[in-house]
C-alpha cells in the first residue's frame, strides 16, 4: 500500500475545524482528491461528549484525551472488531482501519473533538475505504511513538478500541523537576541527590556552570563601579611562599566547594483517577479525576512556597496514569513522600468524613478498607492500561511486600495529615487505616492515600467542588507533610 493511499476515501472526507482550510486544501492536490472530484464537506456540529459516564456501550462512541505526556483516542464499539494501523511518514500521519463498524455516527464526530493546541495531532479525517472498512487518518505535527491495544467490556464501558500516541522521547519527570531548581544552591543540593545518574548530573552540572557565570559578571560589574567613585587601595604585600616548596597560595581563596545546603524534599503528589476514568461519581455528577486534581495543585502551590522543598504530580492534566507508572515516577524523582489523593465514595449516601490510609502488609484493618482498596486497585481496568507493555522488573516492585520500614514512617506521616484534617473537616476514622493499595507499594518511599472527603455525601460533595474548602484540604495535607519532614529530615529517617 502507497503512502498516499490514506488519503483516499470512497464516501466522505472530514476536516477538523481546528486546522486551516489551507493546510486541508494542499494535503487533498497532494492525494489528488480535488481533481477526482471529492466534495470537501463541512465538519460535524457538535462534539462527542468526552465523559465516561455519558458513553453508551449500545452505539459506538469516540473520546480524545490530549495531555503533554501523551494523547490518548479511545472508540467504544458494542462488539469486538477487528482493525489494522499504519504509520506513514512525509508527512507522517496515522492511518487506522476498522472493519464491520455497522454504526458510526458517533465515530464521525471524531474531528470536532480536537483541539487546536494538542501536542501530537494536527488534523483529523474519517472516511469509508469500502463499505466495511471505516478508514481515521490522523495528520501528526511530528515523529510518535504509538500505541494500539484492546480493552473487555467493564464497569459502564463496552468494548474499547485504545490509540495512545507518545512522544518519540519519553517526557522524564527527573528532568522536569530539575528545570524547576534555577538557583545555585537548588542544584547543588541536587547534585548530592541524583549522583548515580551521569546524565542527569551532566545536566545539573550545567545550570551550576552557568550560574556561577553569572555570579561572576555581576561581581565584575560592581567591582568595576565602585573603582570609578572610590581611590584605589594598594594591594596587601603578598605572603612569602612556605619553604616546602609548595605553590603559593592566595589569602582568603576557598580550597574547594562552598558548602552546599541540605538537599531539597521532594513530594509526590498523585491525584487519582484521570482521563477514560472518572473516579467514583457524586450524585450531582461531580467527578472524582476533577475535584482532586484541583486540591493536589493547591497542595504542589503550598508545598513549593516552602524552602528546600518541591511537589511532584503524576498527572497535572485530565489523562489516565496506570498506578504502576504512578509508583515509578516516584521512584524517577526519588521523592521522599508519595500522597495519592481522592475522593472517597460508600453505598451508604450518608457516610461522611477524611480518611487517610496507608500499606498492609497483612490484609486491611476494616471491611471498608478492604472494599476501597479493591475498588482504586480497579483503576487500571477503567482507564485502560496495555497489559502488553507492562515491564516484567515493575510488576515485581509492585508485588514485593516486605516493606515494614516504609509503611511505619508512612504510618507517621498519615498521622500527621490525619490530625490536620480533623482540625478542618469531620473525621471518617480517627486512626490511620491499613489495606493493600497497589499505588503506595513503592518499597523505598513512605507512601499515603489520602480520602479527602465522600463525593457520595451530598454536603460534602458540595464542598470539594468549592474553592474554599478545597484551600482547607490542601492546606491540612500540606501542614501534615511539613510536620512529618520537620521531625524526620529524609537523611535521618527511623
């Protein structure tokens, strides 16, 4: 098959309208449709509605997530189909064909769903190659690295169709974090923490280098200055050289590096859910992905106001993050604390409260944990995740147990935040629980789950949608990890 072969549809071609007609017109001469005589027509009125709740398993129906680390475009069939993908270059472009696809009304509306500023997709078209075969072309901006895999039927989805399309170069929280150290004594301290990666090192290297540059233009500048207002002094008479035969030395000179400050306490800060999944749904239709997202900014705000520390997020965008990934870019940053943040949900509609809970290593201390444990480890089969690409060394971390260490110091930690939350909210439990949560397995990082409130109480799902409340719940996590870390510095952890 041709390169250009993609460009050709028998019955109906589409445009986003986030891409100019301009652009639309070359790529149809390049393809030769314009002189077959193809009609151009007008993209779809109205969007496919984005929500995993609004999607029926019935009908098919198209959902884009765009984030930075990766664009997710997920097709929901009511039966299994099958499918093929090719990736084009010169333009480079993504082609999928899918067969026996009986109604795709819904699919057609694909194009409106872009938005202009998606990282990796420029244009989106939609045609029938023949009668069985519904052909999507995505125009790409630049080279991806695609994914292509399959989900069951689950939870309120029916079968699921999933094209992840990351960047050729993977985004790497490490590099992330160090773009936020600017200052000379931010990266000399991470120096110390991140030693063992050259690369990384080179990189922070090179930051100290031109700080210091820096440094030495403006004394040289203010030298400069004061000789023209000032006399100048005679120099001291130099000091004899010592009579071993040694170099002489100058007075006053340092003999090695200034002192570095302590190194900075990094914060991972995970808000669950995200993207294809909404989290646990309040009975006005507020989502879990949405609420906690917002108090986890407010978290990373608080949190890096403070001296000599910064937060980390997982996800600071509406995609879906697998929790296996979620305790790796912990491990990535060498975060010092990990707290995943949600909003908890009950059958009972009167169940109220914080909660926060950290590892078991020996099943969960109440009915309640246990359920809730199962249902965020459930996370993965709602967002969707390519079993396929699961790294066998990962799901070892993930299964490794023997953690007594970290889930004491976590322990302490989720009594701290506990106590902060009481003295801003009811309490669900007035003591930390314990369950087997698949996100705080991290065997080197104290690690918590926080339950901010029950989305599933009408009050209280009133207060994680409103701004103020919000502030309170941030600032009671924040003020808990100050206090952890104000008594046990990450270097002097028991």
């Amino acid at each position: 098959m041709s390169e250009r072969d993609d460009e050709f549809v028998t019955d109906v071609l589409m445009a986003t309208p986030n891409v100019r007609v301009s652009i639309v017109r070359r790529r149809l001469l390049r393809g030769g449709l314009l002189a077959s005589g193809l009609l151009l027509l007008p993209p779809v009125v109205g969007a496919v509605s984005a929500t995993a709740s609004q999607s029926s398993a019935k009908t098919p129906a198209a959902r884009l997530w765009p984030a930075e680390e990766y664009t997710r475009l997920v097709i929901e069939t009511p039966q299994a189909v099958k499918f093929q993908m090719m990736q084009l270059r010169e333009p480079y472009r993504l082609v999928l064909d899918i067969e026996n696809l009986e109604q795709f009304a819904d699919v057609m509306a694909l194009p409106s769903l872009l938005q202009h500023d998606d990282p990796y997709i420029l244009g989106i078209r939609l045609g029938r190659r023949d009668p069985n075969i519904l052909r999507v072309v995505l125009d790409l901006k630049d080279r991806v690295d695609p994914q292509l895999f399959t989900l069951e039927p689950v939870a309120q989805f029916g079968f699921r169709l999933v094209l992840d399309i990351y960047p050729v170069e993977r985004i790497d929280p490490l590099l992330l974090l160090v773009k936020e150290f600017e200052s000379n004594d931010a990266v000399s301290a991470l120096e110390q923490k991140y030693a063992a990666d050259e690369e990384l090192l080179a990189l922070v290297r090179e930051y100290e280098k031109r700080s210091e540059s820096e440094r030495t233009s403006a004394a040289t500048s203010v030298t400069t200055s004061a000789t023209t207002t000032t006399t100048k002094k005679p120099p001291p008479p130099a000091e004899k050289p010592p009579a071993t035969g040694s170099k002489p030395t100058l007075a006053g000179k340092p003999t090695g590096k200034p002192p570095v400050k302590p190194r900075p306490i990094i914060v991972m800060l995970d808000p669950g859910h995200g993207g294809e999944d909404p989290g646990a749904i309040g009975r006005k239709g507020t989502f879990e992905k949405n609420v906690v997202l917002a108090i986890a900014r407010r978290v990373k705000k608080l949190i890096d106001a403070e001296p000599n520390m910064r937060a980390v997020l997982t996800r600071d965008g509406d995609f879906f993050v697998p929790l296996n990934q979620r305790v790796e870019k912990a491990r990535r940053v060498q975060a010092d604390l990990m707290v995943s943040i949600h909003a908890d949900a009950f059958t009972n509609p009167n169940a109220r409260g914080s909660s926060v809970f950290a590892l078991s290593e020996r099943g969960a201390t109440s009915t309640a944990a246990r359920w809730l444990a199962q249902k965020e480890n459930s996370a993965d089969l709602v967002g969707g995740v390519n079993i396929g690409g699961k790294d066998s060394a990962v799901a070892r971390t993930l299964l490794d147990l023997s953690q007594s260490a970290q889930i004491n110091d976590s322990l302490k930690v989720g009594g701290m935040v506990l106590t902060e939350l009481g003295r801003r909210n009811t309490l669900h439990k007035k003591q930390v629980e314990q369950a087997g949560f698949a996100v705080l397995r991290a065997p080197d990082i104290p690690s918590i789950l926080v339950e901010t409130a029950f989305i599933s109480n009408l009050e209280e799902e009133a207060q994680l949608n409103d701004p103020k409340q919000q502030q309170r719940f941030a600032e009671a996590i924040a003020e808990g990890i100050k206090r952890y870390f104000a008594s046990n510095p990450p270097l002097a952890r028991s």
